[in-house]
C-alpha cells in the first residue's frame, strides 16, 4: 500500500533540520547504500494540461485557474523524490512510479515544478513550466419587463424551487428534514426552539443542543432517525443535496458513510432509503471533565428532481411550475380551492414533454379535460383537432367555460354544461356532472412531466383573455420597469463556487461582482437589478461583470427609451333613465333629496360617469348620505375605491323611526349593513355570547372577490321579505344569503356612512320599485345588440302578426310560413324574444310538428347578382338540421345543416359535404357568412360565376378555394332559413342579418355588439387615455363626431339629429406634442312609431272565448254533431272582434 502524499507548506527550521540529517546519515551509511543501488534517473515527468511547446528542453503547459491538474512521472532506483510545486508548496512521500498526483492552482501566473530524486549515488531532477490563466466571463445584456403572461397565478412572486403559492401540492418529490428523533433525556434543545422536529429547516433560527453520553473513556452521540417533513409526504430514493451544519464534526450513515464533517452546503449524495444515522466520537478531555455539548445547526436533505416546483422558463413565459414524476403508476399535481362558483372561465398555458402519457385537468374533481395518448379527451370522447393537435414541449393555450343549471346564460352555454377550447379551437357542449351544479375546485394531476403557466379564473381579479398575450418589449418607455441580467455567460468551468446567496433561494452559482451602470451616474451591484429610466433618450447601459479570480468582462449595449404615444378607448353610451345620477345637481353642492353631512359634493365626472358625488373624509372626519322612502327589491349603484386599504365605508338600510332628519343608521338591531373594511367586504351580523350579552359585529363575505384599486364597483342589494334574508352581487359576483329581523318593519331609510380618511365616488343610484327602471339599467353596455341591415330591433316582442290578407305571419319584407307557403302548421310559431345570451331581440322559429316546417323568407327587391350575406345563428337540436337557401330553391341552392353538426350544399340534387369549415354547438350562437356571385358583371371576391364561400366563426370553406354549382343560381330576390320536414320540437333563432348590398352596412358590422343609438338621443362619449405617468394629467382630447361638430373633454355629450352611419374621430395630445388617433363608426337609427292594439271589451258574457287559443276548438263548448269540430275553432280576429268563434 502506498503512503499518501503529504503537502506541507515550507519552514526554513525543519528545511534546515532534514538537510542536516540527510548529511549525517549519508555520510555514516555511503558505503553501505553504495553498494545496493544503481544511479537514480528520472525517465518520465509530464502532466495532462493543455501542451503549449518547450523552453530550453523542458515541457511548456496551460491550464486555467482551479483546473486539476494531473501530474506522470516514472524514476528509477529512487530513494526518496519530492515534487516543488511554484506556488510554495512542496509535495513529499513520492515513489518510483506510483498513482499520479492531482493539484490545482488559485491564482493566475507562470509556475516553474521541480521533481527532484535521490538515492545516495546520486539525485536526479526535472522541471516543467506551467502558465495559470483566468479566462474572463463571457455574456450579453438581457432586458425584459417584469410582467409576463397575465394570470390570477402567475407565479412571478414565487420562491424559484419551491411550491406555487396558493396551491396544495400532493406526491410532491419533497424536501425532508431531520425528524422523529427519540425523546432521550440526554437530548435539550436550544432556548429558541420552536414546534416538532418536523418543523427544522434550514432557514429556521431554530438548532438542537445534544449532551453527548460517556462511554469507555470517550463520549458519544448515535441518534438513529427517518426523514420526514410536515406533509407526511412519502419518501422517494433518489438524488438529494446534503446541507448540515453543526459546532463539531458528525458523521452521517446509511448502509455506509454519506458525509463526515461539521459543514456540508450541497453536496450531491444518493439515498435509498429514509432510515439514517447521525454518529458523533469525542475523545474525553481531562481539562474540561464536563460533557460536550453539540450544536446543530440544521440538517436539510433538498430532492434535486422535485415533483412540484416554481422553475424559470428562460424563453418567455417567466416562471411557471414544473410537475414531475416521470412514474406511469403514480402521479403528482396541485390543486386550488375556492368557493362555488356557478359559472365562469379558467384558461391557463400547458406544455408536456410527452404527448403519449397523461395529464389530467378536473374541475370539482367530477369533469374536465384529459391530455394522453396523443390527443385531447372528455369523458372518453377524443375532441383533437388538426389545429391544437399536441406536440413535445410547445406551449398549448386551454380554456374551459361552465354553466351550472341555475344561471340564466353564460358563453351561449346550455344549463349544466361545459366547453373547453384550446388555442383558440372549442369542443361541443358535455355535462359538467351528475347534478349540474357549479365548481370549487382546480386539480391539474400528471404522471409525466408537464409545465404550466398564468392560470386565470374569471371571477377573481381577472378577464378573459388577459394571459393570451405575452408582454415583450419591442419598445422601451419611460413608465417602464425593466428586469436587466447578464444572458448567455459564460465562464471557466474550473472556477470556483463562490459565496451561496440563500436570498436568492437558488441552487446555481453566484461567483460574479456585478457592476451595472445605467448612463445615468448611478452604479448598482445587483445581479439582476429593475430599472426605470426617468427621461426618453439614448442611454449606454453598461454591464462589468468580476468573477472569484479577478478577471472582468465589460460589455455596453445602447437601449432607446421613448415618451410613449398616447393612445386612448372611446367607449359611448346613451343617457338612461336612472333614478338618481346627479346629471342635474349643481357642481361643488350636496347631491339634491338626499340628506348629507359632510364633505359630500356632486363633481363634473370620473372616467366614464358623468356627474358623480364625491364623498372626501381626508381631513379625519365621517361623512354620512341617507334617503327616506319605501323601498323593497333591489338597489343598483356604482362605488370608487381609491386605495383598498384606507377607503371603507358601509351601506345600512333599516325601518324609519325617530328624527325623520338624523342622516345615519338609528338602530344597532333592527338594520341591515354591509361595507368595505381593509379592503374586504364584509357583513353586520347579530352575535350571542349569551342571553344577557347580545352584540353585532362585522364578519368577511369571503365569498366575494375582493376589490382592487382604483377600480368601479357595481353593487346590487337586493332584499327580500318573504325569505326574511339579503344578498349582494359585486361585479357579477353573487353572494350568499344573509338572514335579517326587521320585527315585521318594511325599510323605508337607507344610506350610506364613509368612515374618516377615505376619499370614494358614487355614481347611477337606482331602485328596481321604480318603474321607469329596470334592474341592470345602470351597467354601460348591458342594452348592447348586434347591428345588421334587418336586426328585428323595431319588433315588439311576442307572436309575429297575422296578415289577414295573406292569412300569413309577416312583417316588412317577411314571411313566414309551412311547407309549399302555406299557413303556418299546427305547433309551429314564429316570434320575437327580447333577449338570449347577449343577443336582444332576435327571431324564433319553433318546430313541434314532426310532418311540416318553418320558414322565414326575406325578400329583397333589390335582387344582387353577387354580394355577402351574413347573420348570426343558433339552434336548440343540431340532430334536427336546418336550411339557409340561396335564393328560393331549397332543393337546388341550399346550405343544410346535417343530423352530426355538419354542413352540406346541394348542387342540383346531389348533397356535398362542405369542408374545413367547424361544427356548430347546440344552444350557441355562431357567425354565418355567405359570399355568393351569381351572374356578377366581374369577380367578387376571387368568386367566379356560381359560385360561393361559406363562413362559420371565422373559418372559410374548402381551405378558401371557391365551391362551385353545376347549374345557374337565381338572384337573392329570396332569402330563406327554415327548420326540416321530420323535425319536431325544436327551435332555430336569427338575429342580425347583413347583406353588402345594403349602402349603410359594410361586412363585418354585426360582428360587434353596440347600444343602439337614435335620432335625438344623448350620447356620451368617454376617452380613457392611456400614456406614461408624467404625461398621463396633461392629456388633451378633441373630438370629431362625423356631424360637423366637434368638442373638447375627456367626457363629452353629444346629438345626432339625423339617423346614418357617422365616422367618429379622437384626438389625443400630450404636453410633449405627441398625439394619436383613433376611429370608430358609430349607428344612428331611425326611432319607429310606438304602436299599441286595444282590444274592444264588449262586457261579461257567459261564453266570450277570450281564454280559447286561436285555431282550436273552444274549451267550454260540448257540441255533439258529427263532424263539427273538424269545422270548427276560434280566429284571432274580425273586424275589431277578437277570439271570435
């Protein structure tokens, strides 16, 4: 066995003392050694370094700082051989020809290593030449905005490592600690211990003190124990990070030795199994009779492959979570918990690297969507599409809306039903489960490995689409904050771990100085500072990295900084009739019929309202606003919060007793009071300790999301009697049922108390008992309807009239009617309903006779020969079909809609299968477009004769190639949608019909939902402006409205005398000169005549038919002739009778 190498750092007293000793013990044994060896000769002396040439004979290597350097030699008749290093250390105990010898050197220069044999014939030596460099880091500068994707979870502000907050993760590949230590006497912990073993972590201030045991003359420590951790969470072998930190040295077992020492930070170690053992000898000191006493620190065993984990996605997506278990037979995931919800939308980003194992995404753990096999499954039903088709490692956007079968509509959803869409392609309709009831639940569960990203829910702090778009900076801009970091360094791989930065929580190697300069005279030594340049300009932003050794890089990039142009909405809504909006109240004086004390004044606007009260408690003061008079249903309004934190203030209403003029709430007991208190909504509640101490108090309705800064609230109280209990809604957002004692009392005052230091806004107060209003008025937009050039919009509601003369259902150029033109049959019906997700007034055709149909016929004398018709449709029952005929020729040139949601065209008498157009989704709205040119004088479109493109949501027909007849199609006098022949009871709808022939609508017009606007009616038009915060006040906003008129103002009034199609233009300018322009058509109609029937009352008779329905046999009558009732039933109408026999 040969001695190990010794290196010793040089002392001139022993140097001296081993050369005295090696004179007098040669001189006294020559003769002897003389004669037992040969010359010694060094045959052999090189090392493994990079081989640069000689010098003068002697081997010339390079080799970079810390790099391991092996040494080879080979000496003959060797006594003893001694290796001088170069940088003062001496390398003793060499061999002849042994194992070659390892060193590396930590500073860079030239090095000159002498081997030098001897044996007392003679010595021998050899000398190599070693350059040290240090090769200075190479790198670029990165800059990125702090924001990536959009999302309720993000996971922007999570720990790089750790567990996505807000998430419960579960089979996690966790962290595990020192755990279940036996409760030994001898076992004491530190003054600062807090909770169970299973709480010690490495970032805890928390360490253990052990009195080690005597045992034959030395003392002892042998503590056996499992890892765990606070989860209970199932130990995994594999790969872990040993971090161990203790006064004096410990060694730690498996099966064998892991680590022995009193400080290991990261050392890479393989455990099979959780049982360990933590040993500790001491040899007794007989200065110090007492005990050793051990301090540990921590002891941290972190999984290096974790199952969930925040990780950093350095293309784009920022950090996103990483779920790993890379086990087919288990799996792993996470999963969020939130209150019922009854309707909504969750998206997020998803990326697998392998399609062919699974993924599943449940919504209260009942459905769902399920990625495996290579494709996109629900409920066993494979929806993938040669558009979102998944692939290895790409990025897939997924979204899944839901209905419960309470909520009157949501995304054209039917009750209890789900839908999921990925990048940007949807599935049919699924159940959502057994009973239809809502969510509370998000589980993401994986036996892969999978990433995801900006998960988003609809109903907290979120809208949909917000993590769609990724932010990049193609621009850089004054109001900006920018992420700078050093990208694509690179560095000696030899050099050394430098200093580990826990507040980083980061396992790579931080051995860098960090010297930023930003053009601006500061200097800032952080590793990836954020930086926000005040002014625009050019600026040399200039990046000095160091590493442990010295060596430096400098690297400069120029970075362009912009004012940046200012862009601004234009959102307009025509003045409602609300109860209370303040639109005629004098600025700078309390709002009229109300009572008010306070700081409480009506101000010109804020954002989009027009008049609001201002309610400022800055100064310390409460201020109170209340209203006398009955009041029962609901009661709408919009509040401002400025700053959630600072702003409260509650809303009371209670029984009118006392001072008719005190302004607050009178009654503790007897009220009802909800508010916003540290920035959560909360509830006035009845408390009994006990019958002698009845109390209120306020309680979180944690059911509602909380608000955000700087943000308008729309609130809706409703109250109901009968049930004795309230409710709100906050922003669609429902709450839970609250129970009231009013002791039989109606409430008839109700106001509102702004608690000091708050500054709120108030705005459309209104009550649902007054009859000019009707609840949901007050939202902007809520009257919205798609335009077209016939968008049934002037049709009253119900039963389309009959034509006596006809004795058909019409109105303008429609008819409608049977099979062959005839009357409509026996349950059928034709009508006009007042609304249907989103859509307000649109046309029903109602099927329930399985022998006949309906049909609505357009006729349109204008006759086009080419041109695009579109409208929006839907359907109840896709099974039953349905027909949209070019022209009157149903059999010749129809679109129909087959039984499996597909679409077809006859072509004379043949029906062809129309392709690469998508199916349509029972209880759904969707777009139709035909562009069609019969005998067009030249190309339409790129369509030549007879010939058409068809449009479903946006997908063209037959990948935008041309479908052709075989035969003339007639001109668009006609144009006809209609139910089949063999269907029974179900329902097609219609709304929003265009035609480009029409010289006020142009394609794509009906696209957009709009108020309709008339003739006469006050429009207010609101320019929200967008720029960076120094400029943002000095916006300045002209306004042309198409009319010839023209105003100034961010809010602004306007009337159109005179129905058309107006081009509005916005002009918004800043104090730096910079302006922007924005368009948008605006839709003036015509206001119709309101028309009335009055029906004549001819007084009480015993039978009047009046509860008799048209076209059947009267109820009361029992007439017994042969065939009478073949012969006979009730019409609507005659000659001003009506519901005659």
């Amino acid at each position: 066995m040969q001695p190990n190498p010794i290196i010793k750092k040089p002392n001139k007293d022993k140097i001296y003392a081993i050369f005295f000793a090696a004179i007098i013990i040669s001189s006294m044994f020559l003769h002897l050694i003389k004669f037992s060896h040969g010359d010694t000769t060094i045959n052999e002396f090189y090392c493994d370094a990079q081989y640069t040439g000689q010098i003068n004979g002697h081997l010339k290597y390079k080799a970079d700082v810390y790099e391991i350097i092996n040494f080879y030699f080979d000496i003959t008749d060797v006594v003893e051989a001694f290796l001088v290093l170069g940088d003062g250390n001496i390398i003793l105990n060499l061999t002849g020809k042994g194992s070659p010898f390892s060193y590396n050197y930590s500073m860079q220069g030239f090095y000159n290593v002498t081997l030098n044999a001897w044996n007392g014939n003679n010595s021998d030596s050899d000398w190599l030449i070693i350059e040290i460099i240090n090769e200075p880091p190479q790198f670029d500068i990165g800059i990125s905005l702090i924001d990536y994707y959009k999302g309720t979870y993000n996971f922007e502000l999570d720990e790089i490592g750790e567990s996505p907050t807000g998430w419960i993760d579960h089979n996690n590949y966790t962290d595990f600690y020192m755990a279940n230590i036996p409760s030994e006497p001898s076992l004491k912990y530190g003054w600062d211990r807090k909770g169970g073993f299973n709480d010690l972590k490495l970032e805890d201030k928390n360490c253990w003190m052990i009195e080690a045991e005597y045992f034959y003359n030395d003392y002892i420590i042998i503590i056996d124990f499992y890892i765990g951790n606070e989860n209970n969470a199932e130990f995994l072998p594999g790969l872990y990070k040993l971090y161990f930190s203790a006064n004096k040295s410990m060694r730690l077992e498996s099966e064998e030795t892991i680590f022995e020492g009193d400080y290991c930070l990261g050392k890479v170690i393989n455990l099979d199994d959780s049982k360990l053992r933590l040993v500790g000898y001491y040899e007794q000191d007989f200065h110090d009779p007492d005990p050793p006493i051990i301090k540990i620190d921590w002891l941290k065993l972190v999984r290096v492959d974790k199952g969930v984990e925040v990780v950093y996605d350095s293309e784009d997506h920022g950090k996103i979570t990483k779920l790993d278990y890379s086990n087919s037979s288990k799996s792993c995931g996470i999963k969020n918990s939130f209150s019922q919800k009854k309707y909504g939308t969750i998206e997020w980003w998803y990326k697998t690297s392998d399609i062919a194992v699974g993924s599943e995404f449940i919504l209260s753990r009942t459905f769902g969507l399920i990625q495996d096999n290579k494709k996109w499954l629900i409920n066993d039903t494979d929806i993938t599409d040669i558009e979102n088709k998944p692939f290895n490692n790409e990025w897939f956007h997924i979204r899944i809306d839901f209905r419960d079968i309470n909520t009157i509509s949501y995304q054209g959803l039917s009750p209890g039903c789900f839908k999921v869409i990925i990048n940007n392609i949807s599935s049919e309709e699924f159940p959502m489960n057994r009973y239809g009831l809502g969510v509370n639940e998000f589980n993401i569960i994986t036996n892969s490995t999978i990433y995801i990203d900006a998960i988003g829910y609809t109903w907290q702090d979120y809208n949909l689409g917000d993590n769609f778009i990724p932010i990049y900076p193609d621009h850089l801009y004054t109001d900006q904050e920018l992420k700078f970091n050093a990208v694509n360094l690179s560095d000696s791989v030899y050099d050394k771990i430098g200093f580990w930065n826990w507040s980083d929580n980061t396992t790579e190697k931080n051995n860098f100085t960090y010297m930023w300069d930003f053009g601006e005279g500061s200097i800032i030594n952080k590793k990836a500072p954020v930086h926000q340049f005040e002014n625009p300009g050019i600026y040399p932003v200039r990046l000095t990295l160091i590493d442990d050794q010295g060596a430096m890089s400098t690297i400069t990039r120029e970075v362009e900084v912009q004012n940046r142009i200012p862009t601004s909405t234009m959102p307009h809504y025509k003045e409602r009739d609300l109860t209370y909006d303040f639109k005629y109240d004098l600025d700078g004086k309390p709002p009229n019929d109300w009572k008010t004390k306070g700081n409480i004044q009506v101000i010109k606007g804020k954002d989009q309202f027009f008049k609001v009260v201002e309610i400022d408690t800055s100064e310390g003061q409460m201020a109170m606003m209340s209203k006398n008079g009955n009041f029962g249903g609901i009661i709408e309004f919009w509040i401002y919060i400025n700053d959630i934190n600072r702003d409260q203030f509650y809303f009371w209403a209670e029984p009118h007793y006392g001072d008719p003029e005190y302004v607050g709430p009178v009654y503790q007991y007897e009220t009802i009071r909800f508010g916003l208190f540290d920035g959560i909504w909360k509830s006035y509640y009845w408390v009994n300790n006990s019958p002698q101490e009845p109390y209120y108090g306020y309680e979180a309705m944690a059911e509602l999301p909380n608000p955000r800064d700087s943000q308008w609230i729309h609130v809706q109280f409703g109250l109901n009697y009968q049930q004795e209990n309230w409710s709100l809604c906050i922003n669609g957002n429902h709450s839970n049922d609250y129970k009231f004692n009013l002791s039989g009392q109606a409430v008839d005052r109700f106001g509102f108390v702004f608690m000091p230091n708050s500054r709120i806004y108030l705005d459309s107060f209104s009550f649902s008992n007054d009859i000019e209003y009707q609840s949901g008025d007050n939202v902007i937009g809520s009257n919205k309807k798609y335009y077209g050039t016939w968008d049934f919009n002037t049709m009253p509601d119900g039963f389309v009239p009959l034509d006596e003369a006809l004795q058909l259902r019409t109105f303008g150029p429609w008819i409608f009617t049977s099979n062959n033109y005839n009357a409509l049959a026996e349950g059928c019906s034709v009508k006009i309903i007042p609304e249907l997700d989103g859509h307000n007034k649109v046309l029903e055709l109602r099927d329930k006779n399985n022998s006949d149909l309906v049909q609505a016929s357009l006729l349109d004398f204008s006759e086009p020969n080419y041109g695009s018709i579109e409208f929006w449709l839907r359907t109840t029952n896709i099974s039953q079909g349905l027909i949209i005929a070019l022209g009157y020729e149903i059999f010749d040139s129809a679109i129909w809609l087959g039984n499996d949601g597909t679409w077809y065209y006859m072509n004379g008498k043949n029906k062809i299968r129309i392709s690469d157009v998508p199916l349509i989704n029972n209880n759904n709205w969707h777009h139709i477009r035909i562009d069609f040119n019969c005998r067009g004088p030249e190309k339409y479109l790129g369509l030549g004769e007879d010939q058409f493109y068809f449009w479903v949501d946006g997908n063209i027909s037959n990948s935008g190639n041309p479908t052709s007849f075989d035969h003339d199609v007639k001109n668009f006098q006609w144009n006809i949608w209609s139910t089949v022949e063999g269907g029974s009871d179900y329902s097609i709808f219609l709304d929003a019909v265009g035609v480009t022939w029409d010289p006020s609508y142009d394609l794509g017009d009906n696209l957009i939902a709009s108020e309709p606007h008339y003739a006469d009616d006050e429009i207010y038009f609101y320019a929200k402006g967008f720029d960076t915060p120094s400029d943002i006040n000095s916006l300045q906003y002209l306004w042309d409205f198409g009319d010839n008129q023209t105003a100034f103002g961010s809010t602004v009034k306007h009337i159109y005398k005179k129905p058309g199609k107006y081009l509005i233009k916005l002009f918004t300018i800043d104090n730096n000169g910079l302006y922007d322009i924005i368009e948008d058509y605006i839709i003036i109609e015509n206001k119709y005549p309101e028309l009335s029937i009055i029906k004549k009352n001819l007084g009480y008779s015993t039978y009047n038919f009046d509860i008799d329905f048209p076209g059947k046999f009267p109820s009361d009558l029992n007439f017994e002739p042969r065939d009478i009732k073949s012969k006979t039933k009730i019409i609507e109408e005659l000659d001003g009778f009506y519901n005659v026999l």
